[in-house]
C-alpha cells in the first residue's frame, strides 16, 4: 500500500447522523481527508447494540449512514475488535493524526474512552471528544451545593433555567475524502439479522431506521402527535407519542435538534404540551445523570434497603410474563406489542414492570435484562431508572407500594379496548365491559367469543389483590428492619 498522507478518523458510535453530529463537523473543518469508521466492540460492554432487538436496528441504521456518506463521494468504514486495538490499526493504515468522536456515557464506555484518550495523546496523536449525546453534561449539572441530583423536579428545573441547547449543527455538504481506503468488514458478516426465526419480520412495518427517518418520526410527531400531547400520552391505542426513542439510542437524531423542533410551533400547540415532551427528552438526561454519578445503576439497588428484599424466582411465572400469557390482558397486549414491534408503550411498560415486580415478586433486574433483549430502544441509562423508579429502588423513585392494578389501569387507559384487541387477538369479541376482566366473564360470553379459558387465553397466574398484599406485608417487613 503506498504510504497515505495524513487524515482525520472519526469514530462513531451511538451517533449514527450526519447532522449536528459535533465530531464530524470538527472533522471537516480540519481541512484533511475524513474517514468515518464504526467499530463493532465486544458484547462484554455496554458500547453497541445491548440486545438482539437493536443488533436488527444497528444493521440498518449502519446501512441507511453508509448510503448517506456515500452520497457525499465518502464512505464508512466497518471493522470489529476491540477499540483501542482497531483504532490504532487504522491510524497504521490511514496516517491519521487526529481521532474524534462524541462522548458516551456508559461506565463501560467511558472507561474504554479515557484509556484511548490517554494513549492516542501519549503517541503523539490528537484526540479530541465532543458533547452531543445529551442535552447537557453530566458532570456539569449540579445542584446549589455542587452535587449531583437525586430528584427529578429540581434537575428539570436547572435544565429548564439553562435555556435551549446550542442549535443544531447543519449537515455536512461535502466531506474531503482519502486517496486510499482502509479496507471494510461486509455489514452482513455481522449476523445481526435474525434468520430462523425471523422474529423480526414485523419490525420494518412500523419502523425505518436511519436518520432520515427519525427526522420525518419528529415532523410526523410534531404535525400529528404534539397537540395534546399531556392528555393523549398515557393512552397506548392513540397515535400520541413521539416514538423518538429508538432513533435517539442510536443517535439518528441528537435531542438539541429534538427540543429545538419544538420551538416557535404554531400557537395551536400549547405550552403545557411542549413541556410535558420536553419533560420526556430530560427524563432520558436524568437517567445519564444518575449512571454517571452511580455506574452501578443497572445492577444495584440506588437505595440500599432493598438489597434484602425477599424476591421471588420462579421460572414459569417469569416466561409467562416475557410471553405476554399473564391473564392479565394489558399486560400481556404489552408484552406481545414488545415481542412483535421491538417497543412498548410507555404507559404499559409501567404496567408491566408493576406486575413483573410487585404482583410475581420477581426481581426488577429479570424484567430489565428482558428489555434490554428485545426493546428497539434499548438504553443502559433509561432502562435502569426506569426499572428502579417502579422498584421503589431508585431515585426520587415511585414509592413500592404504588402498585398498579392491571385491570383498572386497563380499563382507564384503554377503555374501549382498542389496544388489547390489537395485540390480543383471541380476547377481541369480548365487550369492552368485560375485555379487561375476562376472567369474570359469565360462561356464555366466553363460549360467543370463542374463548376458553386456560385453553385459548391463559387464567391469571396470580390473584391481583392476594398478591398485592404480599408484596406489601414483604415491603412492610422490609421497612420494620430497616429501622423506618
């Protein structure tokens, strides 16, 4: 290979965009050649794809940026290994003299980026990382005394006193290529397309990977979904939610070019609408916020009490839940929307988590290691929060003994049972007084609709109220010797 002139590498990662993409823009503007590569790390962090589900929007995430930069006369470079050892191959075969990439926010990524930090600045080189990932810093966003937040009003509040974020960076018209290419691992050498099954083939019916689709997500959002945002949001067969996130897990849109979306809309869509979105958007800054001040998040309880808590194993009931064959028909219309869709409605995924934890007494870290397999929009910080927050576990956390009643819940969010119908199929002739209980449906009902109980649709696998007490007399115990 003839010797190369010097160049600019950018590593991506979980910001797979062309615009208001920070590390590439700095790139650009250095005037040298620019070569964009995608490093696919090992599984053993949390620095790619967390589950099968985002391996099969990873693949044609890659795909849709790689038509992009090719548009552009460019082209991007895929190679597997570990980073340190990739980059500093690719540095060999490129001459570059300069690495940027966008920060992540992951222990485990953060530890891997200190380290190259270190060594590409110890060589020689310069390595220059970025912000972009989120709204604001982590290690910036401090309380009065300089701390770190633990409740989310006031960590809402200081991101709402800051103002808007930076506007968001156009999209590069041209970018400066090398005279030689470093060599490309095929995307399809990578398997991240289920096979046999294809448990993915609905995937594409409600999806389009890419940022080209996450920016018609936000117009559609924006057009369709933003009016009544605060009202509609908690009802899972209304077409009320952003479905941002799965794009934003991968960084096809940054959350800059989100909020700022939302400014200067037309007076039709009221404040209290936007700031209830916006509210959703920080959420996700929060969650970082607590992983970067408690890299344990994932796996360990925020508040300690709960260490000793008498959690519950039982295979059968856990498989039950992850099939959606709970007998409760919200819970199981969610859990099959996940298995079919790769998401879950947000309202719903509080319901189920409630049951996993407080109905079966299982471990938040089952259902939580379950979502991270087969929601699109798998995310390290916002999946652990979230899971803590029903827990009672976590921070400024909702309190254990809120728990959910599937059944009202149901019927108050889904009161037609437009929802259950759509993912619940065998329950669809019931009458919408009885779709949510069908457990209580009088004999001749269920033989009209088709149903049979603990044949076609499965009996509850636990009684709601009996259950409900047991989780609080195990909550109440708790507390007694904890000392409250």
């Amino acid at each position: 290979m003839p010797s190369p002139t010097s160049t600019t590498l950018v590593w991506l990662r979980k910001d797979l965009r062309l615009g208001d993409n920070r590390a590439l823009t700095a790139a650009i503007q250095s005037a040298q050649p620019v070569i964009a590569a995608y490093i696919r790390e090992p599984q053993d962090a949390d620095t790619g794809p967390l589950g099968a589900a985002q391996g099969w929007w990873l693949h044609h995430s890659l795909k849709s940026l790689a038509n992009d930069l090719e548009k552009l006369g460019s082209r991007l470079i895929l190679r597997s290994g570990p980073a340190a050892d990739v980059l500093d191959t690719l540095i060999k075969e490129t001459g570059a003299n300069t690495v940027h990439w966008n920060r992540r926010y992951d222990p485990a990524g953060m530890a891997i980026d200190t380290q190259i930090k270190t060594r590409l600045r110890q060589a020689g080189l310069t390595a220059h990382s970025h912000s972009g990932f989120l709204l604001h810093e982590p290690s910036q966003v401090k309380t009065g005394t300089g701390g770190s937040y633990r409740v989310y009003t006031p960590f809402w509040r200081a991101i709402e006193r800051a103002g808007d974020p930076p506007p968001p960076l156009a999209a590069p018209d041209t970018i400066k290529t090398p005279e030689i290419w470093p060599d490309s691992e095929p995307l399809e050498s990578w398997n991240l397309l289920p096979t046999k099954p294809n448990w993915a083939k609905t995937f594409a019916e409600i999806w389009s990977p890419g940022e080209n689709g996450a920016q018609q997500r936000l117009q559609h959002f924006i057009k369709h979904g933003l009016k009544g945002y605060r009202r509609q949001r908690d009802f899972p067969a209304a077409d009320s939610t952003s479905q941002l996130s799965a794009h934003l897990a991968l960084g096809e849109i940054s959350p800059a070019q989100i909020w700022h979306g939302t400014i200067d809309l037309p007076d039709a869509i009221e404040s209290e609408d936007i700031v209830h979105f916006r509210k959703e958007l920080v959420w996700r800054d929060f969650s970082y916020h607590l992983l970067f001040h408690f890299p344990a998040l994932r796996s360990e309880n925020w508040n300690a009490k709960f260490d000793s808590f008498p959690w519950v194993k039982n295979q059968t009931r856990l498989q039950a839940w992850q099939q959606g064959r709970t007998g409760y028909p919200i819970v199981d219309a969610g859990m099959r929307q996940l298995w079919q869709h790769g998401t879950m409605h947000n309202r719903v995924r509080m319901i189920a988590a409630s049951f996993l934890i407080k109905d079966l007494m299982i471990d938040w870290r089952e259902g939580e290691a379950w979502f991270r397999d087969t929601l699109l929009d798998a995310d390290p910080a916002s999946n652990a929060a979230s899971w803590q927050w029903v827990a009672g576990s976590g921070a400024d956390a909702s309190p254990f003994f809120r728990i959910f009643n599937p059944i009202t819940q149901g019927e108050k969010f889904d009161p037609d049972g437009a929802y259950i119908r759509q993912f619940v199929p065998e329950l669809a002739k019931l009458p919408n007084s009885l779709i949510h209980r069908p457990f209580e449906a009088p004999a001749p009902i269920l033989a009209k609709a088709g149903i049979v109980l603990g044949s076609t649709y499965p009996e509850p696998i636990v009684d709601h109220k009996h259950a409900r007490e047991e989780a609080l007399a195990a909550y109440k115990a708790l507390s007694v010797d904890d000392g409250d």
